[in-house]
C-alpha cells in the first residue's frame, strides 16, 4: 500500500522521489497500491514510475473521482466513501509506505497507526521523510512518547530516500513475503 499526496505539484523534488520509489518498487517485482491518482501528484508519479519498469500497479479511488484517475493501472476499483476506500487499500497488503501528502495522507498514515496499536494489523509502516517533509510529524511523536500518550515506541519507520524505503520494507518482512510484500490477497 503507498499512500501519498493528489495534488497536483508541477516538478520537485517530492514528485522526483515518488517516481524513484515506484521504479524502484517494481525492479524489485514488488505490486504497488496505490490511490489511482494520476499525472504530476505523488500518486501518480509513483505509479507511473512503477509503470516506466514493467511493475503492477493498482488503483483503490473514490467513486467521485472515477473520471480523473489514472488510466494505465493493471486495475482500478472505485468506492463510495473514504472509510471503504481505505479498507480496500489496506486488505492483503503486507506493508506501507507514506509519501508526503496532506490531509488525506495523514489520516490515512493515522488510521494505519491505530489499528496498528490496537493488533488489528501486523504490517511495517514505512514514512518516506523526502526533504524532510515530515520533520514536524517525527517532533510530535516524540513528544507525544515523552508526554506518555504514546506507548511501546514509534509504531512506523523512517526512511530519508526511496532507495532506504525499499531497502528498510524488505528487511522488516524478512520471514515473510519479502519480494512482494505490497501484493494484493484480491
């Protein structure tokens, strides 16, 4: 699963590393999930660079955006509210990774740290620090672990380049399906 950002940003270097993430990502024969965003937002970047090197790529879009997606993904399922979007997202997959985004990609990075907390899933969670973008997120867990609202340490890990993400993903699903471990159950 690969949650990032759909607005649209033009060149940079967030649009850059996402493409890397998804290049790389596919070298690795590595399925990417993503949300069917499509052209210059890190969604589409990185689907698009998983494209670029033969990778499968998976779209999970809200119904109401059906006529913007991305139209080169392997598929594409299209759902009525936020809540089953990113239910659909999170089945089968076995690991994530957070690119920079914005409202939406915190909440969905929030809704997979609490159902990591509570057990209900198992999956590494990997944030894509590019630039340092999520400096302010990475403060506020510590203090937040500092202040006690917080237990057991960070529940995600911090990679500072696409190369690191990949390479961080595969070693925390050793034992487990290490070459794909973004791979789809359905």
């Amino acid at each position: 699963m690969l949650a990032g950002g759909s607005a649209s940003l033009g060149d940079g270097v967030y649009l850059r590393a996402a493409r890397d993430f998804g290049r790389r990502l596919a070298r690795e024969g590595w399925i990417l999930r993503t949300g069917g965003g499509k052209g210059d937002c890190i969604m589409g970047a990185a689907a698009d660079g998983a494209l670029e090197e033969g990778g499968t790529v998976q779209g999970v879009i809200l119904q109401k955006f059906w006529k913007i997606r991305h139209r080169g993904l392997h598929s594409m399922r299209a759902y009525g509210t936020f809540a089953l979007r990113k239910a659909a997202l999170i089945r089968g997959a076995v690991g994530a990774v957070i690119l920079p985004g914005g409202y939406g990609t915190l909440d969905e990075l929030g809704d997979l740290l609490t159902l990591h907390q509570t057990g209900l899933i198992q999956m590494p969670i990997v944030v894509l620090d590019t630039a340092g973008y999520y400096a302010g997120l990475l403060a506020w867990d510590r203090r937040a672990q500092k202040a006690g609202f917080l237990y057991g340490g960070r529940l995600f890990h911090v990679a500072r380049t696409p190369r690191h993400a990949i390479r961080l993903l595969g070693s925390l699903l050793q034992g487990g399906n290490p070459r794909n471990p973004l791979r789809s159950d359905d």
